[in-house]
C-alpha cells in the first residue's frame, strides 16, 4: 500500500542556516509515528514544510497518492492536514463550541477570512465530539476561563472536528498533567483506530516509546 505521506529529499534554508538536509521519509496509513529530535534538529521546520507552512527548497511531497506543492497552510488543512502547533491559536473570547467550529477560509480577494461554520449547530456538533472522546469541558465556557491544559485539549478536539486524514501534533503534552496525557493518548488511539494517521512530535522518548508505532530521529536537520 501506498504510504498517505513521502517526503523525498527535502532540503530547506534560512539565512545561516540549512534546517533540513535531504530529508526523506514515509509514514502509513493508520499509525502513530514518533517524530524526535534535540532543539534545532529541524522538526517544527519539517512540519511547517509538511503543512504548507514553508515551502521546500528542493525535494518533493507526496500526499495522498499524488505529488503536492501546498501554497499556504489553509490548503493544506483543505486536503486533510491538520497541524497543531506548540503556541494556540484559540480566540479567547469565543466559546469552546465556537472555537471547535471554526474555520480559515479565503474571501474574494485571496486572503484568509475567518468564518464561524453553522453557528447553530457547533453547539451539538462540539458536544457529541467532547463526549465521544470523554473531554470534560463546557461547549458554552469562554475560552478564556480555561486552563492552558484545557486549552490545549480545545485545540486538539478542533483539529479533530476538521476530519484530518493527517493529524500533526507539535508537543502537545507540554501543559499538561500525566492524567490529562493519558487521556490525550487514549484520544490518539482511538483516533488511530478509525483511520486517522497521526505523526507525533515530542522530546518525552517515554511518551514516544508508550505511543508510537515507530520513531523517525532528526539530527542537524537529517
């Protein structure tokens, strides 16, 4: 079977810098694959450039079966990647069922418009997604009286939501206590179970070895 991503000798550059060198990878179908590395070795470059986010210098990305050259990290999303990255982007005065249902379209004019989806029905629609995954937190709350923890799980549930067929996450576990993580995990693997292929950054190898089908290991952006 067709690997649901390829990366084959992606090379990106910043001033000083060479973050990825030739890099070539490939990730399944359905699994948890584990993405570590040391600060600076080129893992949020690798997601970024995975997510549309910066593109490659040279080298080529494989999605879905066909080659792709994502322009921006919203048709990205659009084909079924979704990234969540360390810094939330929630809006805090909006409600958690607001923040679930929202989407980054673009408007007439080619830029990036927000746009709450169904307002009627985020409510319902974010509800049955918290009980399904046994997130206990109101759909009505603001977001801006939850804790970063809770935050953090409102993020991963909007992620969800977008029905990804590849879902990144960059460090997720950072604020949040080894319950919580727990029933992160069980949320990945549940997601696992129904088809989503997940690629898990982390520099916890405990939480890496507890969750991950493999590991790929970045080294000075190799």
């Amino acid at each position: 079977m067709e690997p649901i991503l390829a990366l084959f000798d992606i090379t990106k550059s910043f001033p000083g810098v060479r973050a990825l060198d030739n890099v070539s990878l490939d990730i399944q179908r359905g699994e948890i694959v584990g993405l570590v590395g040391e600060n600076g070795a080129g893992k949020s470059t690798l997601i970024k450039t995975i997510g549309g986010a910066h593109p490659p210098d040279s080298g080529r990305v494989r999605f879905k079966g066909r080659d792709v050259d994502f322009p921006s990290p919203n048709h990205a999303l659009q084909d079924g990647i979704a990234v969540v990255y360390q810094e939330l982007s929630l809006c805090e005065n909006l409600s958690v069922a607001e923040n679930i249902g929202m989407r980054y379209l673009k408007d007439e004019s080619g830029r990036i418009a927000l746009k709450l989806v169904d307002r009627d029905g985020q409510e319902s629609t974010s509800r049955e997604l918290l009980s399904r995954f046994d997130v206990n937190i109101d759909p009505q709350a603001k977001v801006k009286s939850l804790s970063l923890a809770e935050r953090e799980l409102v993020e991963i549930m909007r992620a969800v939501a977008m029905k990804p067929d590849l879902l990144i996450l960059d460090e997720p576990t950072g604020p949040l206590s080894w319950i919580v993580v727990e029933k992160l995990f069980g949320i990945l693997r549940d997601l696992r179970n129904a088809g989503t292929t997940i690629l898990y950054i982390s520099h916890e190898i405990g939480e890496v070895i507890d969750l991950c089908d493999r590991v790929i290991v970045l080294r000075d952006g190799a």
